[in-house]
C-alpha cells in the first residue's frame, strides 16, 4: 500500500484524509506510522514512555486536517484517543494499539 502523500503545498490530500477515516483500527500502529510520516514539522510528535503518541498540530491546518481524520475514524477514536487540550495537543495510547496488534 502507497504511503500518504501531501499536495504541492504540502497539505494532506483528500485522498489522503480519506484513508484515515477508513483505516481499519486493528492496524492503528502503521495508521500513526503514516500519519507521523507526513506530520509537520517532525518536531511536533513525541512518543512519551513508549505508551503515548503525543501529536502538536501547532495551529497549522494541515495537521488539524489530519486530526480531525483520526477523529472521524470514529472506532480508531474511540479505542486509542486518550486525551486532548487547548493549543492542538493530542494523546494517543501507543500501548493499547500494540496490546492490540499482538491479540491481547
């Protein structure tokens, strides 16, 4: 499967943001590989404890695109989202994803 691709200004395709919604949550470790693969700037994802993906969209659209993906892949949403405050700063549960992927 083709990675994520950006459009010539570096936003998320429609394409792109499409796939997120569908991706089937049983595969959400390579879904927030792909995500971080395109998130911008690199710098603004961190992974805490090796339990927790933590993305910052710094106010830029392209990432609250993204976001708002992974929030409308509403089973994905709903198993992995941990927490979300003011500024754009999102928690992530990379421990239950892989639990998951694993069959536990």
């Amino acid at each position: 499967m083709k990675g994520f691709t950006l459009d010539a200004d570096g936003y998320p395709t429609d394409e792109t943001l499409e796939r997120i919604e569908q991706w089937p949550p049983d595969d959400a470790i390579r879904l927030c590989e792909n995500v971080v693969s395109i998130w911008w700037p690199d710098a603004s994802y961190t992974t805490w404890g090796k339990r927790w993906l933590q993305l910052h969209t710094n106010g830029w659209s392209g990432n609250e695109d993204l976001i708002c993906s992974l929030q409308n892949n509403s089973v994905f949403w709903l198993m992995y989202w941990e927490s979300s405050r003011r500024g754009g700063h999102h928690t992530l549960d990379l421990e239950k994803m892989k639990r998951l992927a694993k069959g536990e």
